[in-house]
C-alpha cells in the first residue's frame, strides 16, 4: 500500500497537538487516517515550524500538510488544495475587560504564528496594529495572558475553544471572514502537479463526509 507523509504544526489544539506520550493527535490526525482508510495507504504524521510546512512540501520531505491551513490565493501558487474540509473565519481575543473593540487595538501588540494568514491579514490590512510573531498560538495565548501582548488574532475554531475554558478571555469585535484571508475554508496542501493525490483525497473526503465518519471526528474534538 502507499505511504502518504502528512507534516503539520502541532500546537495547535484541537486541529494537532502533542499528547502525554508525545504523539500527534486531534482533528486533523483523525480526519487524515480515516481518508488514508478509504485510499488504502498508511499515513505518517511530523511535527514541524508553520512557516516551513510549505518549503518543506516543496522540497518533497512530506507529500501533504494537513494543519488548519487556509486556502488563499496566495498559497495556491505553491501548493494544489483539496477541496475545504473546514469553514473557517478568524478572531481576536484578548483579556476580558481590556479592549473593547478592534478600533481600540490601534497601536496594540497583536500576537499569532508566523507565516498565518492571520499575520498576513495584519500586515496587508490593520498596519495602525503590531503584529507580534510567535512560534505557536500557545506562547502567543500565554503572552496575552501575562500582559506582554494585548491580544491573539487566530482562526475562529480554535480561539473558541480557548473562551469555553478561559472565563478571563473574551473575544474583540466580530468574527473577520475575509475571502482573500481565511473564507474558503481549511484545506489539505499538496505539491503542485500531484493531482493524483489531491483527487484522492477529495474522492475520500467527499466519502467521509456523506457516511458521518467526518460528523463523527468532528463532534470528538469540537464541542457544539
Ligand atoms: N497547525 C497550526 N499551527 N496551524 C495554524 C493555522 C493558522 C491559519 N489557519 C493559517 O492557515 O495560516
């Protein structure tokens, strides 16, 4: 059977994360062995820095990044996406009570990782904000928490899961659904020109969504 390298960054709960025996679980790691189930290959899963998941896919260490990662115009001239397996939007949190809206985060630090389409968006649209680059949502979370940052800007998915568990977090403004950024939704990158493997992850991932195995990862790691 074939081998089907996935590499993503996995400190990022409940998409990936290291668990107590330092394997790689969450959503992402279930949704790509259920597809490597309906392709009949063996999927091996690697923990690398964000900003090098692409290089790395490029450079054929791995042959697909399943990571939260948006979809944008900009990482389709370097990478074939499947189609979205994840709707996605982006947020801003911050400590409760500290900033009252996304207007109020002019000349504040904003943390997220480096190489996200949350630092892009930023840069490209918010440059009255500093952006505050960190190797992972966590130490990104953790800085906001201590006051050294004023907010985090990440996916909605994600950021949400923080504000059921952390009652002094709350989020700043509406969700930004930007299409360009983050509206077409999560998907899996493989190199350009491999579409063999793209078709049969969206042959496989069209079957998983009809059969409820997708419904059922999904309401494993994302509480309703
Ligand atoms: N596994 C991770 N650390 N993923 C971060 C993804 C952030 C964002 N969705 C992006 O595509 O840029």
């Amino acid at each position: 059977a074939q081998t089907i390298r996935f590499a993503m960054e996995a400190s990022y709960p409940p998409f990936e994360s290291m668990d107590a025996s330092n394997k790689i679980v969450g959503f992402d790691v279930d949704l790509a062995n259920a597809l490597c189930k309906e392709i009949d290959a063996t999927c091996t899963f690697t923990n690398q820095a964000f900003d090098s998941l692409i290089p790395s896919l490029k450079f054929r260490r791995f042959d697909a990044v399943i990571s939260g990662m948006d979809i944008t115009p900009e990482r389709e001239k370097q990478v074939l996406f499947t189609q979205p397996y994840y709707e996605n939007s982006a947020l801003f949190v911050g400590q409760k009570g500290k900033i009252a809206d996304i207007a109020a985060l002019k000349g504040k630090k904003v943390g997220m990782q480096n190489g996200s389409t949350h630092q892009k968006f930023i840069t490209d649209k918010h440059p009255e904000i500093t952006v505050v680059p960190y190797d992972s949502y966590m130490n990104a979370k953790l800085d906001m928490q201590n006051g050294r940052i004023d907010a985090v800007f990440g996916d909605t998915a994600v950021v949400t899961e923080w504000l059921k568990a952390e009652p002094k977090l709350a989020a700043i403004g509406d969700k930004v659904t930007d299409k360009d950024y983050f509206g077409t939704g999560l998907g899996i990158a493989v190199r350009q020109g491999n579409t063999d493997l793209q078709q049969k992850l969206n042959t496989a991932l069209d079957k998983v969504k009809k059969d409820g195995t997708y419904q059922t990862i999904y309401s494993k790691w994302f509480q309703k």
